[in-house]
C-alpha cells in the first residue's frame, strides 16, 4: 500500500486525504479540478454555512417575483435569490443561484422549514 500526498489547490500546502474522502471543486469557467486540504475545506463550509433564510413576494409591472434572502454564518447577506415553490409536490427550486451546491442545499432545507412554519408545506 502506497500513501500519496496531494498538493491544495488554494493555500499550496501538501496533504494526505483523511476523514474517508477528497474535497474538491470543479471551476465554472474552465472545468479544472480544485483539491483542498481539511483545513481550507473547513474554511469553504464555514464561509458559505447559512445562518438564516427569509422568503419574500414581490409584485411590479412584469408580475410577482418570489426571492429569498440569505444571512451567512459571518453576517454576509445575499438577497434577492429567485426562487421557485410547486406546492402540489413540495418541490423548491433555486433559480440561477451562483452559491455553491453545499450552500444550496442548506437554503432550500431552511426554505422548506420556513414554509412548513408558516402552513403552506
């Protein structure tokens, strides 16, 4: 059995994978394969860890428009993510949202809760 060590993508440090796997990320813009070490994968989940969502409707001259607003674990805030909800199969879905799947994920969690909160789950 060979151990190899695998050079981060984000501070240049080499590693060995623990915890059972690999955290990498592909690049939009040119496909390229991200490896990051734990420390700087712990930093990537604390960045994009969501603290808060908060659902909005908005109407205007071209219709309704449903966002959601979302408060990050260090205070950054993201609004105005479009959103759609098909309430006849629970179905909540992120239009064009740029964050991570990671963040993502946390966003329609919390969504669907608030939602549930408020009876219309």
């Amino acid at each position: 059995m060979k151990f190899f060590k695998i050079t981060c993508s984000k501070c240049g440090s080499d590693f060995t994978p623990t915890h059972g796997g690999l955290f990498y990320t592909i690049e939009r813009y040119n496909s390229q394969m991200v490896l990051q070490c734990d420390e700087c994968c712990k930093s990537f989940i604390d960045k994009y860890t969501v603290e808060s969502v908060s659902l909005t409707k908005t109407g205007g001259a071209g219709g309704t428009s449903d966002s959601v607003k979302v408060i990050l674990a260090d205070g950054t805030i993201i609004e105005n993510i479009r959103y759609n909800y098909f309430p006849e199969n629970k179905l909540f879905r992120l239009v064009d949202c740029k964050l991570p799947e990671y963040a993502q994920q946390q966003i329609i969690d919390k969504a669907k809760q608030v939602l549930n909160e408020k009876g219309m789950m």
